[in-house]
C-alpha cells in the first residue's frame, strides 16, 4: 500500500494515542494558546493605534506644513501664506465652499476619567472649510460651534477618555472657558481624540495674533497631487512641504505602532520560547513513550517517513488548537477593547479600539504552527534514526 | 536438498561500537535452516540471540558475511527496500507481544495487511482466519489491556501469520507467560510448523520450550554449537 495510506494509518494510531494522554496533550496547547493570545494580543493595539491614526485619512486629502517642520507641532504659518495655498490648483470645491482649512493647533492637559491624572489633549482651531476637508466627520451629539463664539465640539474618543467633555459643560483652560455644545465621530479616526473650535476664536486666547500651523485641504481627486504640490514648492511666496494625509498619518504614528508591535514581538518570543521547550517536551514524552510502538510498525515494514510525519502532523495538531484557541480568546478579550496613548509625535493622547484583524488571527496562527513545526522536527527525526533494533530494546 | 535451505547465514559477524570499545557479538557464524523446519536458538542473556534473531529478520545488518533468505542477499539492502522485503517474507513475534495498546485484536492484526494491495474485504478475511488459527476469533474486538498475556501473544502470531510469510521469528514467544499460557503458545507453533509448513526461528530460555522444536542450536561467545556449553 502507498505511502500516503502509511502516513494516515500511522497518523491515526498517534492521534488515538494523543487522547490518552490529555494531560500533558493539554499543557501543550494551553500554552502555546497562552503564547499566541500575548502575540494577537499585543500587536492588536498596535494595529487599532495605526488604524485609529489612518483611518479617516483619505488619498486625495493633503497637508500642507512649513518646509523643515516633521508635524503640526514644529510648524507655522502666516495668514498670508495660507491664503496662496488655499488658491493652489486642484483644491476641491464643496457646497459651502472651497475644501481647504487653516488651522493651529495647541495641547490642552485635562484629568482622565480612569486615573483623573493629567494628559494632554489637542485643541485645534478650524475654518469653516474643515469639514469639507474631513467628510467623515458626524456631530452625534449637540450642533456645531458658532463662528466667533467661545464653544467647542469634542471627539467622542476624548469624551469618553477625559473628565469634563460632556455636552453642555464649561471647560476652564488657563483663562479661557469653553462651553461644549457638541460631539462629533470621525469613523474613528484620529480627529476623535480632538476638541475643535474656531480658529478665530483660538488665535487671541493663545495669543496667535494671525498666524497658523498647517493647512489641510481635499483635492479634486488623488491625481491632483502632484501638480497641486509642485505649484506650491515652486512658488516663491512660501516655503512649505505638501504631504498626502495618509502618508502624513502613517509616518505620525510610526514611532509608537513600531514600539508596540517591537515590544509585542519581543514578548512573544520570550514566552515562546517556552511554549517550544514545552511542546518539545511533550514531543519527546510523547514519542518515547511509544519508542517501542513506533520500532514495531517499523518492524512490521512501515517506512520511517510515514513516522516522521505522524509526529509532525500530532504536534501541529496540538499546535493548532492551541492557535485556535489563543487566537479566539484573544478575538474576544481584545478586539474593540478601548484605549489611549501617548503619541509622542504628536504628543498628545490618541483614543483607539484594540484591533485583532484576520490577518493577525493569522499570524498568530503562523506563530503556533512555527512553534508546532520545530516542536515536532526534532522528536520525529530521533524516531526515525533510531535503528530498530535498538529501539525494540527500549520499554 | 540444498535448495531447500530456507535460511543461509554464512560467516557473520556482528560488532557494536560503545564508545570507545568494540563489542564483538557474533564472529564468523555460520547457519542453515531448512525450509520447513522449526529451530530452537539458545543461549545464555546476552550472548547474541536477539542480534542474530535480527539480522536474519533483515532488522539490521551484519558488519560481515552474508545473510542469505530463499536465495536473495538481504544484506546488502536499503533500509526501505528491507521494509517491504520485512513486510513481505517475515513474521515476527515478540516476547512482549507489542501490540498496539489503542487497536483492538482485529486491527492489531490487520497492520501487516495495510503494506498489501489487498482489498478491505480481502483484509478482513485474511484476519479472520488469522484469529481462527489461534483460536481468538471471538476476541476480535477487544483490546490489548482486556486480555490475559497468552490471549495477547496470541494475537501476535495471528498478526505474525497473517500475511502468510514463509519465516516465523519468534523471540523469546513465552518468556513473559506462565507455564499453562506458555505450553499453548508452543503447541500453536508445532501447529503452524506441522501443518501449514511454516519455517519457525525460535529464540528461547526455555529447554521446555526447545524439547518441543525439530532442532536445538546454541550460542556461545559469538559461536554456534549443537551441544549447550555448561
Ligand atoms: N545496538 C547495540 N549497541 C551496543 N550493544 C548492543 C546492541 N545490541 C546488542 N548489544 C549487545 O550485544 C550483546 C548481545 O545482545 P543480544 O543479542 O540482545 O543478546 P541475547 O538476546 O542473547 O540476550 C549484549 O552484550 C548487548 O548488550
Ligand atoms: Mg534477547
């Protein structure tokens, strides 16, 4: 008979054997699910962060900052220099006007509702174009702020995330208050760990006089670009640098979604080495203590290649099932899980939902098939070697 | 006749390496066993018996000479072409039975059959008989651990016969059993040998066990002999 049929007879036996010793069967898969659930754990709030950074960064919207300023932070505009750029070719119309919005950005520090410690929070002036730029943005609660009035409207990341922004208070910053008369989603972007008001009003309580940080606009479509960008790099009016929001974003939250999902790796690699060493063991136990089943089939005439791969085929099992298992629980401790952090690129609070995506499932289940696969190599490979007769010596 | 040797062992020599030391087991055998013939091997522990036991078995290889079944070198094989040749022309008994503790009596038995091209029913009639012959056709369905030492080793020759090789191999086939258990075991041997002209190796302790083959062999210090060396 071929050797196909070998290895699934083989394979049969192992498996059958498998269940009569659940014990250390399970102490393998529990922690390889262990390992696996840190893993998809982990790089989920990596993925949520950048997601939470990206998502509502559209291919045709641009940013544009002083030239040598890497964020909102470090540049600066004047009145004068907005207005050359608001008149650049390609900038979109909407209906109430063209879909460009100057803008200046201050941090604000106010109490977390979880910890009631300070951390800082955007405060961001915006035209009226602002919300021709960002389409996606929905006020859920309250209306608007008004032109000229000291009023805000709060990301609901940040209302949810810090004591006071709820619709109808006054919030006190250094001498200025501000009444809450809205909340707004972005589709769960960045812009909902923001407070928004005028930029007129912003300028004088910080005392911008009439200058700005950076402008965003939306283009007519993505091809826009590059000619929106070379009119304004060649014009001699202003020195500035033109970036596609999505690559703005994504560069914006390089520094902490590189650190987390280094620290994650790095956290999964400890404990997986453990997980290996556990799954070698069981591999080991688990073939010696049928050395001597294994010498009699190959006695009988099975080859030693079905055997090997029997091996394999028992560890990936209890790998994957501790895949399976550490992915589904990860799945449902974490996805949607909410949180802020610190972007010290911005140096302000991001909110996010932790994010286990399929192909962070899948990564995880990689990682336990990795662990499975090696776990597996070394114990089929002595139980192939091993002569036969030596091997019908052992007990 | 000479063509009727069955089994030519021609001046083997068997030597394991332990560490440093060379361990010289066999040197120089030579043996001829006759097709039809039932053979008594023995031996003081650790003189060889197993060893020779397999190299004639084609579980491993002489270090020299030449070991020779039904006119083909065995010797000289790779380890795959060994197996099928294993699967084919040999049967193999243990004295610890090794059957396998999650089959039950039929499927323990039908192993050797999974190397054939035999249909399933094929295979199930050829188990079948097996069992009959020893006598467990209505054990067929239970497990290892649900029967006594003889009932298992019984499985095992069922399992031994059940491809219907030429050379039965049996080591030690009682040593584990007690005395009554023992005594049916060698009387389903005689049988096999008498009846269906099974050429039987068997490998023993035992003289009680020995009286009951058509020739004893001893081994001693790597040498065979027909008298036991005291
Ligand atoms: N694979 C091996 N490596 C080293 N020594 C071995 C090996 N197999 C058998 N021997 C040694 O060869 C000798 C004969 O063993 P064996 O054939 O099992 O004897 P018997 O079956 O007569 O008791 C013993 O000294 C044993 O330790
Ligand atoms: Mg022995």
């Amino acid at each position: 008979m071929n050797w196909l049929v070998q290895v699934v007879e083989v394979t049969g036996f192992a498996l059958q054997t498998l269940l009569t010793r659940k014990g250390a069967s399970a102490a393998t898969v529990i922690g390889i699910a262990g390992v696996v659930a840190v893993l998809v754990g982990v790089l989920s709030i990596g993925q949520g962060f950048r997601k939470a950074m990206t998502v509502s960064a559209t291919p045709d919207s641009v940013i544009v900052l002083r030239s040598g300023a890497d964020s909102e932070m470090m540049s600066g505009l004047s009145r004068d220099e907005t207005r050359v750029i608001a008149d650049a070719p390609g900038v979109a119309r909407g209906a109430s006007g063209a879909a460009v919005s100057a803008e200046l950005f201050v941090v604000i520090d106010l109490p977390k509702r979880s910890t009631g410690t300070d951390a800082n929070v955007p405060l961001r002036g915006v035209e009226a174009g602002a919300f021709e730029v960002r389409r996606n943005l929905e006020i859920v609660q309250g209306r608007n702020f008004e032109p000229g009035k000291n009023e805000v409207i709060v990301g609901a990341g940040a209302a949810v995330e810090f004591a006071g922004l709820d619709l109808g208070k006054t919030l006190r910053v250094g001498q200025n208050d501000w009444l809450v008369v809205g909340i707004f989603t972005a589709e769960g972007g960045i812009a909902e760990s923001e407070i928004w008001t005028d930029a007129g009003v912003l300028q004088p309580a910080y005392r911008r006089e009439d200058s700005f940080q950076v402008v965003y606009a939306r283009l007519t479509s993505p091809e826009a670009f590059d000619a929106f960008k070379d009119a304004l790099t060649t014009d001699p009016r202003v020195n500035v640098k033109v970036l596609r929001q999505t690559d703005y974003y994504a560069d914006q939250s390089s520094t902490v979604y590189n650190m987390i999902t280094g620290l994650g790796t790095l956290i999964a690699s400890l404990m997986g080495l453990g997980a290996l060493f556990g799954a070698l063991n069981t591999m080991y136990t688990a073939v010696s203590s049928r050395t001597r089943e294994i010498a009699t089939l190959r006695a009988l005439g099975f080859r030693a290649s079905p055997v090997v791969f029997s091996v394999m085929i028992e560890s990936m099992v209890l790998a994957f099932l501790g895949g399976g298992i550490g992915s589904a629980g990860a799945y449902f401790a974490f996805d949607g899980f909410r949180a802020a952090t610190m972007n010290w690129q911005s140096f302000s609070q991001v909110a996010f939902a932790f994010e286990v995506s399929p192909s962070l499932l899948l990564q995880g289940m990689l990682y336990a098939a990795g662990i499975g696969l090696v776990g597996g190599l070394f114990p089929a490979i002595r139980a192939a070697r091993l002569p036969i007769s030596v091997a019908l010596r052992e007990l | 006749m000479s063509n009727d040797v069955l089994v030519h062992v021609r001046n083997v020599e068997k030597r394991f390496r332990r560490g440093s030391e060379d361990i010289h087991v066999l040197s120089g055998l030579s043996l001829e066993v006759p097709r039809g013939e039932f053979l008594a091997l023995m031996g003081p522990s650790g003189s060889g018996k197993t060893t020779l036991l397999n190299l004639i078995g084609g579980l491993d290889r002489p270090t020299g000479g030449s070991v020779e079944i039904e006119g083909e070198r065995i010797d000289g094989f790779s380890d795959r072409k060994l197996a099928a040749w294993r699967a084919r022309h040999v049967g193999l008994v243990f004295q610890m039975y090794n059957l396998l503790p999650v089959l039950t009596a039929e499927r323990n038995v039908d192993l050797p059959l999974l190397l054939t091209h035999l249909s399933r029913q094929e295979r199930r009639r050829h188990v079948e008989a097996a069992l009959a012959v020893v006598g467990l056709s209505h054990r067929a369905r239970h497990f290892p651990r649900q029967m006594s030492g003889g009932e298992q080793q019984r499985v095992g020759i069922a399992r031994a016969i059940v491809t219907d090789p030429t050379l039965l191999l049996c080591d030690e086939p009682t040593g584990d059993l007690d005395r009554k258990a023992g005594d049916e075991i060698l009387d389903l041997l005689q049988v096999l040998n008498r009846e269906q002209g099974k050429t039987i190796v068997m490998v023993t302790h035992d003289p009680h066990a020995s009286a009951r083959a058509s020739r004893t062999v001893h081994l001693n210090k790597g040498q065979l002999s027909t008298e036991a060396v005291p």
